[in-house]
C-alpha cells in the first residue's frame, strides 16, 4: 500500500497509475469531497495536525508520497518516524519558501531573478529604491497560482503593495523579461538514478497555467542548459521521487552567460506533466510510484508531440466537444462543485511522432 498526503487531483492521478502497476494507495486529505478518494484503496479524512491519524496512515503503508508541498513538516516527522516519506522533510523545508528556494539555487549555481526578502513595509520600501521597477512582491510562503503576488510599479506606496501581499514575509524580485516559460519534470531514485522528461513550454492566464506544449521549441543549447539546471536542482536536493522545476528562458545570455534562470520547483507531479499521460511511455504519475516503490525507472522519452490545455470551470461547457472529438484525450478529475478558476480537468492533443 502506498500512502498519498493530499486528496486533488494530483493525488487521483497518483492513485490511477499506482493501481496499473498492482498497487493499491491510502489517501490522506483534509476534507471528505477530494478527487482522489473516489480511486483509492483506503482513505482516511483526518487534519494534517491530528497526530493519532496520521500515526494509523503511517503504519498501513509501506511508503508514503505527497501531492502539495505545503504538507507541514510537523506531519511529515510523526509519519517518517514509522515508514519512509518521499520526498523527505528537507525538500519539502525548501520548496515552501521562496525565499529558502532561491538562495538554495544560487548556492548550487542556477540563476534566479535578482531578489530581497523583506519582513516589513519599511524594507519592502528600501528594496523598491534599489530594485529597478517594475518587480513582483510575492508572500514567501503558501502562494500558488499567483495568489499573494503584487506587481510594484513606480511611485507605488509601499505601505499598501505589503498590505495587499497579506503573509508575513515576502520576496521582491526583478522582473525577468523572459522569451518564454518553460518546465522540466525529473524524476530521481533513491540510488541516485534520475532522468527528465523534455522541457515543455507553459502559457499562464491569470496567474493560472492555460496550456502546455510538447516540446518547447528551443535551441538544442538551451533545451541542454535547462535540463542539466533542474538535475542538478534534484540531485542537490537529494529528491526522492519528482522534482517540477519552472524556468524562464532569457532572450539573450545574462551577465554570468545564463539563457535559463529557475523560477520555483515543486517536488510533486505538477499540471505541466499532465500530457506525459498520453504522450509518453511512463507518464510522471508512474514514475512517482516507480521512484518511491524502488522500481526501475521508466521511459521519460515522449512517442508524441502534445499540447494539453487546462479545463477550469469557466471551460466545462467545452467538454461536450471533447468527448466528441477522437483526438481528444479527455481527464476530467470527478469534481463535485464547478467554479471559476478551478481546475476540474485537462484535455491533450497528440501532435504526431516525437522527433
Ligand atoms: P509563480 O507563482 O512564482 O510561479 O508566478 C506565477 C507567474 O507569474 C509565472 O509563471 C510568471 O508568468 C509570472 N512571474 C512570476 N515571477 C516573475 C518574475 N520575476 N518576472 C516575470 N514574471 C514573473
């Protein structure tokens, strides 16, 4: 039995391609309407702080993984205490801060936007003066899909940017005039052994990713910088299981001959990854499990081209096209209630043969 912290669709997913394989999952979530509890072998609904749970999760599973990074870490001791969790503790202490994130990625060489961390308006304000405007104010912590983010623009006040981040510390980063967003999933063993599945490019709308296309179009340089960065992110990091790393591709090479700079990493499977489903022989959902059961790893190398595009729940309607389309394939994650801006399934469309 595998345990999985967290019940979206990350964790249904999850659960899917654990079951192909013969093993059945425990899903440990927080409320009793989760995605990933309709697939699942056990289910335990429980708070992440509710130590007697998480102790009874703990001892009927051989290991556990995780679907959100913000998983607390208190959580993650009481369950590494009994069977091993992946990825561990010290991954997950850096993921959840923005801040950690960076510094870790300049630490072991990669390039991330110029930054300040600032704990107050009063900092916040000093930074403004030394950063060229605009940049982007983000809360270190729990921010996704863009909440929590403040774009600063000249004579803006910063009383009132710091107000509106609502989190007790934040970041203030350069704005990287980048070409394009791209990702890079790999996948890592416990023995070391790692591969990457390709880099993809992503289109983000409101804050929220929108497509993914497979491959980037990129030069074979930068395909081979930015996939040689997020390894290195993983092995440095000792991941065990996925690392999702977010990129920005330079127009032109930075002062230090960067093309590639790291944005944020996510050590889960992540919505950039949903098309390897359908377009690779072992799509990042079974690589997870192939990584925390100790199996070999799987093909990370694409049969076909894809593009997936998110359906949120302003998109469902699109659905009935979909369904009828025989060049769709159509996941849709079981959700019960539908709102805008809520991710209640993707669509991906094979683009023919892999070069
Ligand atoms: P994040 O939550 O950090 O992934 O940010 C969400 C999106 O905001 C990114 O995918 C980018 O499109 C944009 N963004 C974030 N940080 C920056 C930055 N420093 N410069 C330019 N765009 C950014």
């Amino acid at each position: 039995m595998i345990g999985i912290l967290g019940g979206g669709q990350l964790a249904r997913m999850t659960a899917l391609a654990a079951a192909r394989l013969g093993f059945p999952c425990h899903v440990f979530c927080a409320s009793a309407d989760e995605p990933a509890l309709d697939v699942c072998a056990a289910r335990t609904v429980a708070a992440f702080d509710d130590c007697e749970a998480l102790t009874r999760f703990a001892q009927s599973v051989a290991v556990v993984t995780l679907e959100w990074e913000n998983v607390p870490l208190e959580a993650l001791d009481i369950i590494a205490a009994i069977t091993p969790v992946h990825p561990s503790a010290s991954v997950l202490r850096v993921a959840q801060d923005r801040g950690l994130e960076k510094r870790f990625a300049r630490e072991v060489g990669v390039g991330t936007a110029d930054f300040a961390i600032v704990k107050s308006a009063e900092e916040l304000q000093s930074a403004m003066e030394r950063f060229t405007l605009p940049a982007i104010l983000k809360s270190t912590r729990m921010g996704y899909d863009g909440r929590g983010q403040v774009t600063i623009t000249a004579g803006m006040d910063a009383a009132d940017a710091w107000a509106q981040m609502g989190s007790g510390e934040g970041i203030l980063e350069a704005f990287v005039a980048f070409e394009q967003e791209v990702s890079v999933i790999v996948a890592r063993r416990e023995d070391g052994a790692l591969t990457a599945y390709p880099p993809v490019r992503n289109v983000h709308r409101d804050h929220i990713l929108a497509e993914t296309h497979a491959p980037a179009a990129l030069d074979p340089a930068v395909q081979k910088e930015a996939t040689a960065l997020a390894s290195q992110l993983a092995m440095q990091l000792h991941v065990v299981g996925l690392l999702a790393v977010e990129l920005f591709v330079l127009k032109e090479p930075n002062a230090k001959g960067q093309r590639v700079l790291m944005n944020e990493i996510a050590p889960r499977p992540h919505n950039s990854g949903h098309w390897t489903i359908d377009a690779c022989p072992c799509s990042q959902f079974e690589m997870l499990v192939r990584c925390v059961a100790g199996l070999p790893l799987g093909s990370a190398v694409p049969h076909s081209q894809a593009v997936m595009h998110n359906i949120l729940g302003q998109d469902i309607a699109k659905c009935q096209g979909y369904i009828a389309d025989p060049s769709a394939c159509l996941h849709l994650y079981g959700k019960k209630e539908s709102r805008t801006g809520r991710k209640m399934g993707h669509v991906t469309f094979l683009k023919g043969k892999w070069d």
